[in-house]
C-alpha cells in the first residue's frame, strides 16, 4: 500500500473549506472518519496542513465518551462547525458512530447551511451512492444487527445517498495527497 504523502493546503487551489468564516461558529472544520482506514496516513497529514493554515478542525481522538448512540459533545462539535469534511473510506459504514454523525451533519448543512465536503479515500462514489461493494456489505449488516431500528439504518442509506450528490474529492484521481490542493 503507498504511503499518503503529505500535503498543502493552499488558499489560491484548494476548494473554500471555510467559505465565510462563522464566528458564532468554535471550529472552521468537523472532520469526520474512520480512524482505522486513515488515522495515520491520510487524515494525520489533512489535519497537519489543516493546522498550519490555521484552520480550527475538530477531531474525536477518542476523548469523547463512547456509547451506543453519538454523545452530546460531538452533536454540539458538529453544529459549532462551519464545514465538516466526511473522508469516506473502506471500513466507514462498518461504523454506526461515523453513519450517525453523517446524518447530523447533512441535518446541520440542510437546516444550518453548514458547508459538506465528501472525499472518497480508496472508495467508489458509485458503491458509496448505490451501496454496493464495502457500502453494501456494512449496510447489510446493520439491516441484519438493528432490526428494530428501521428508521436509522434508512437515514444511514439516505445520507450516503445525498453526500454522493456533493461536491468532494475523489482521490483515485490523484496519486500523491499533496496533489489534491
């Protein structure tokens, strides 16, 4: 597997993560991910140059109390942020913790104009919108786990439906990280 190498953001490239700073709003980004597929490779190295550029970016390192459902601090996170960036990847819809925050933030960018930005790490846009390959083996088992759930796993299946109509970065387009900006 190629290393992710690290990158720039670059105000005169990149897409406006922070369009009109909010500064009603904590933080400039809300990252979501999962940790597993790229904690330390391709988030790590967004989160540095997110830093340098003196984006204020929120990430769940774990500190948060974990639980069943998304706690209150990170409701609170993803509405105090004016863009989230949802870094799908993989193993993401294994996660009822990333799915659950995905609703909230297409909730908050419908409700509160929150800027979204997809980016498809090592994933298909088309099995994330059509929920085939990784997407649909996830969605199957959460169908099979929650049965009595229905509501939830249908807004999970809604949710990666609308953030494939966004405008994001699809990154088997690019062979380096610092390409992307």
């Amino acid at each position: 597997m190629e290393k992710a190498q690290p990158f720039e953001v670059s105000s005169s490239t990149s897409p406006d993560l922070v369009p009109n700073h909010d500064c009603s709003r904590k933080y400039d980004v809300f990252l979501n991910f999962r940790g597993e597929d790229t904690r330390k490779n391709f988030m790590g190295h967004l989160r540095v140059a997110l830093s340098e550029k003196g984006i204020e970016t929120f990430i769940d390192d774990d500190q948060i109390e974990r639980g069943h459902f998304i706690s209150p601090q990170l409701l609170q996170a993803i509405e105090n942020s004016s863009c989230a960036v949802v870094i799908l990847s993989p193993n993401y819809a294994f996660s009822t913790w990333c799915l659950d925050e995905l609703v909230k933030i297409l909730d908050s960018m419908k409700t509160k104009g929150q800027t979204v930005i997809p980016i498809f790490y090592h994933v298909d846009p088309s099995d994330v919108r059509k929920q085939t390959g990784t997407f649909g083996d996830a969605i199957a088992k959460h169908e099979m786990c929650l049965n009595d759930d229905f509501e939830r796993v249908n807004n999970w299946k809604i949710a990666l439906a609308e953030l494939t109509n966004l405008a994001g970065l699809d990154l088997k387009n690019y062979r380096y990280a610092n390409n992307i900006y």
